[in-house]
C-alpha cells in the first residue's frame, strides 16, 4: 500500500531539456531583429541609405501588414540578389575586425533574412548600365524565382503578410501605435540624413513627406510645426582626433532656443551617433541638466545632437535593433555637449530678424496693413512692392557678419523696460529679469554666507524649516520659546530691511539651487525703479556677458527684438514714393 501511495504522489510525466528545431530557433532569432512594421521600415530605409539613396519612398498597407520600401540608391547587383536573403550575408564587413570599424548603418546580415523568414520577401533591383531584376525570396532566404524587369536605376524591395505564421505577434503594438512608430522612425531617419527626400504612404494615400535640406535645422521645421527655423540654434564643433584613433571626432547641436519653444513632456531630446538615433540615457541626462533654470517650469528642451564617433570607440552589439550603444570617452563627450549648448545659448550667436519674435508684432503689421487697404486709395501699397525678405537667409547672413550683440541704452519705458538700440534693430529688456540673471549667475560663483550681528529673531519656525536653513549652512539657534536666533544669512540679503521674510522663504524648502534662484529673485531691481542712462547702460553690458542671457532662472525670456526689416515694413520704407503720395 506504501508502495503505491508512493507512486501516486510522483509526477505523472517529467519535463525533459531538449534542443528546439530549427525552424523555432529561427523565427525566435528573426523576431529579435523584426518585432514591428516600423522594424522593417528602419531595415529597409537603412539599407537604401547604406546605398546612397537620395531619394525614399515608403508605402504601407496596415491591413494587409505590408511593407515597401523604392530608393533611387546604386542598386544591387545580380550576384548578391542570389545571397542577399541568406543568413549572415553582407557586403559591408569580411571579418571579426570590420566590427570595429563599422561605417554603414547595416551589417550583421540579419535584416532581409529575417524578414524572409517572418514573411514574403521581393526585392526588384537595378543598377545603372545594367539590367533590371525581381526576385522572390523562400522562407530560408534562398531565390525561389527570378526575371527580368524594367525599373529605373535603385531598388524596391516588398515585404508581404508579416508575422503570417506567428499571427500572436500581430497583437503588438496596436495599429494606430504601429503608425506612430514607423512615422517617428523616418523621422529620426530623416533628422540624422537631411539630404535625403522622404515621400511616405498609407496604401495609396499620401500620408506625408519630408523634402531634403543642408542640415537638420532645414528638416526639424517640416517635423514640429509649430517650430519656425529661426527658434532654432545650430553649433557645430569639431572635436580633436582621439588619442588611439586618426579618426575625426565631430558634434552637431541643433537646439530650440529656450526663450522660444520648449516641450511639455520630454520627449524631444534626441541623441544620434553616425547617422543613427540611439538611446543614451548618459548623454540625455547631461543635456537636459544643461538648460536647467533657462526653461520655465516643467517645460523640457527641445535639442537634437549628432556625434561623428570613431568607428573604433562605439560597440553597436548592445541591442538587437542597434538602438543602444557601448561609447568609450562618455566624460568627454558629455562635457563637449554642455560647452556647445552653453555656446548656443550665449547673445553672440543671435540672428536677426527673429521670426518668432517679428509673429508678435505681425497682428500690428497687418492690423495697419488692413486699414490701409480699406482707406484712401492715394495711400495703398504700390504694386511694386518688393517681394518679402528671406527670413532664412537674412538670418544666415546677419549672424556672419554682426559681432557679438551690442547694445546701446536709450531710454527707459514705464520705469520696467530699457529701450536698447542693436545694430540690427531695437531690443526691449526687461530690467527686473535681467538682473535676476546677473546676480543668479554671480551667485553661482560665490554663494557666501555672512554673520549677522545683531542676529535676527524668527518666530514658530517648524522642524522642516529648522532643518532647511541648516542645510543651506545658515546658523540657526534656539531663543526662547518658539523663538529662533538666525546668527548667518547670504551676503545680498544680509544688509536688506527684509532679511527676515527672505529667510522665512528659503526654509519652505528646495535646495541651495532653489536658494539662489530666491535669493537672485528678491535682489534684483524691481520693476518700477527709475534708473539713470548709465544704470541701464551698466546693466546691459553685464548681462549680455552672462552664460545664459536669453531667459531668467525660472525661465521667462528676458528681452524682445524688433529687427530693422520689421521696422521698414510697417513704415511702409519699401513704397515708391511717387505712388505713395498719390501721384
């Protein structure tokens, strides 16, 4: 009876180790390299650039999960059509070596065989002086058919019933995200290769199109909107030649002024390494910590950077997808990206005229424009009105040739604006926020504490309170009941008749940043206060000197330009003067 009780109690059956058949292996490997319609949009769209593609059309069919992808690239000779769908083949490494020295966006050889395995796979491919082919692709990535046909020079390739027998995959991502994906894909795509034309399709339809340009600074516009080109600041630097590389080191910054746009969610800071988007929590971090106190409050930058790295000091082998990266030098880079966003934000890289900024005073422009129009008909604009200025190229031009922006105080408006003539226009700073910016800045440099004799006496200050004074370093000592002796506080509001409200609101918490930020606040000159010609003209000079003069320490912009262009605009300097008159 033992005996059998015993057996009862053991497992019915036993699970034994065993080696999964090829066909599984496979598909597990090709879903690692192809999980989504957006994967095979950046394989393919990646190769067509490894082609040297100028030109890429991208059609989708949601329903029918198909993919294809037209490039005007050098196309793909007859040979490699025979090998370009099976396992491991490329053309664009030979050894162990090579992996070292990667320079094209593909080259595991893991793409087009994938797809041919997770789905039906065509490639028609033509290069110049040559005929055209079309190929079908069987599931092991072996040619199944082959012709000729007649297509211009490049390649298409046509990805059909995707995921068709691992149908599960198919429930991932939802549809209306699949298109979100594949559209952020060729945006990126299209950021890191600005000389490329990008035409996209959903089926039939258009869906939308990226024309090509010089530079990202041509290409962030056709993404975002609402950005103009001129709310953005490009720095290039070129880096030094690493110590155990002959190899170049670059860094391209494409940044969103802070006093003109920035973002609600942190979702546009973008890191991009020879030509691809990659994750790089390290570099991302680093940028957002350098627009910190130029945004205002829970707003997120918007910057775009691109590194040329030395093949040799990246390992693409982190990620199946290549999206994250091993970077050797990550302090060095770090600290290029910081100087090259501090040097972006500095007034000397200011161009004229602002568009951003020549929008606020348009509704005036063409609210005189209007009435103009609807007045006498001796004073209407003469058909021989210039064409509008290329705000662009005007822009280009003003920021090779003005210095460093010069500012001239003139007067003072409503005792709260300096009225400053630049060399380009006329500026409006805000007195009370650029002074904040001077003394923020300065503080940085030297936050000391001083002693106050005789010290001042707070009254009900809380444990939390207590506990935040001393850790901003400022002595605070009992004095009787629910009395508290201060004995130190910040040199600038040491010697200030409101010294003990001051201190009240530093101990409501924050950090020393916040108490600088506080402190720069409550010292500044006040709107209000009238200030001689020389006041204004000293503190225009020390504020166009500081790191970050484009905005305050909570982010408001600090002062509005009004170009000369403008100007001639709405005083009508562009009229033929006969007409104007009415003869």
């Amino acid at each position: 009876m033992a005996s059998n009780r015993q057996s009862d109690q053991q497992p019915s059956h036993t699970t034994a180790i065993q080696t999964l058949p090829t066909e599984v292996i496979h598909l597990m490997a090709a879903g690692e390299v192809i999980d989504s319609l957006a994967a095979v949009v950046r394989e393919l769209a990646e190769n067509a650039l490894d082609a040297k593609a100028t030109r890429i059309v991208v059609s989708v069919w949601l329903d029918q999960w198909r993919v294809r992808v037209v490039d005007n690239g050098v196309g793909i000779p007859l040979d490699d059509l025979h090998q370009a769908a099976v396992s491991h083949s490329t053309s664009k490494i030979r050894s162990s070596q090579d992996l070292w020295h990667v320079h094209s966006l593909g080259f595991r050889g893991e793409a087009l065989h994938s797809l041919a395995q997770l789905a039906d796979l065509e490639i028609c491919s033509r290069c110049i002086d040559a005929d055209g082919w079309h190929v079908k692709y069987s599931a092991e990535g072996e040619v199944e058919a082959i012709e000729t046909v007649a297509i211009a020079p490049g390649t298409v390739v046509t990805v059909s019933d995707l995921f068709g027998h691992w149908t599960a995959r198919r429930q991932t991502p939802p549809p209306t995200q699949q298109l979100r994906l594949i559209q952020s894909t060729i945006h990126h795509l299209a950021l890191c290769h600005p000389q490329v034309t990008w035409q996209v399709q959903q089926g039939d339809r258009n869906w939308f199109s990226i024309g090509s340009g010089t530079t990202a600074q041509q290409i962030l516009p056709q993404i975002l909107r609402d950005v103009q080109p001129s709310d953005l600041q490009r720095v290039q630097v070129p880096l030094m030649q690493s110590s155990n590389s002959n190899a170049a080191r670059a860094l391209d910054l494409l940044m969103g002024l802070p006093d003109r746009c920035h973002r609600h969610r942190l979702d546009w800071v973008k890191v991009a390494i020879n030509g691809r988007m990659v994750k790089c929590p390290e570099l991302e971090q680093c940028i957002v910590s350098a627009f910190r106190h130029t945004l205002p409050r829970d707003r997120y930058p918007l910057c775009f950077v691109h590194l040329q790295v030395p093949p040799s000091e990246i390992d693409w082998n982190r990620h199946p997808a290549k999206a994250e990266i091993y970077l050797r030098s990550m302090s060095d880079w770090q600290q290029a990206i910081v100087e090259a966003i501090d040097q972006a934000l500095r007034l000397g890289s200011v161009t004229l005229p602002d568009s951003a900024y020549a929008t606020r005073v348009g509704h005036l422009i063409e609210t005189a424009d209007r009435k103009v129009t609807e007045g006498a008909g001796q004073y209407r604009a003469s058909s021989s009105k210039p064409p509008k200025p290329d705000t662009d190229a005007l822009s280009d031009s003003l920021a090779s040739s003005l210095p460093p922006a010069s500012l001239k105080a003139v007067a003072q408006v409503h005792n709260m604006y300096i009225l400053a003539e630049h060399p380009a226009g006329v500026w409006l700073v805000e007195q009370h926020i650029a002074h904040e910016r001077v003394l923020y800045e300065q503080l940085c440099q030297r936050w000391e504490l001083v002693a106050l004799d005789p010290p001042l006496i707070l009254h009900q200050l809380s444990a939390a309170q207590l506990e935040q004074l001393q850790r901003l370093g400022i002595s605070v000592e009992p004095f009787g009941e629910q009395l508290w002796a201060v004995r130190s506080a910040p040199e600038p509001l040491a010697p200030r008749s409101d010294c003990a409200d001051a201190l009240l609101e530093l101990s409501l918490g924050g950090n020393l940043d916040a108490a600088l930020v506080a402190t720069a606040c409550r010292t500044a000159i006040r709107n209000g206060t009238p200030l001689s010609l020389s006041d204004m003209q000293d503190l225009l000079d020390r504020w166009q000197q500081t790191r970050h003069p484009r905005t305050c320490p909570h982010g408001r912009p600090i002062y509005l330009p009004l170009a000369e262009t403008s100007l001639s605009r709405f005083f009508r300097r562009h009229w033929v003067i006969g007409k104007s008159h009415g003869i």
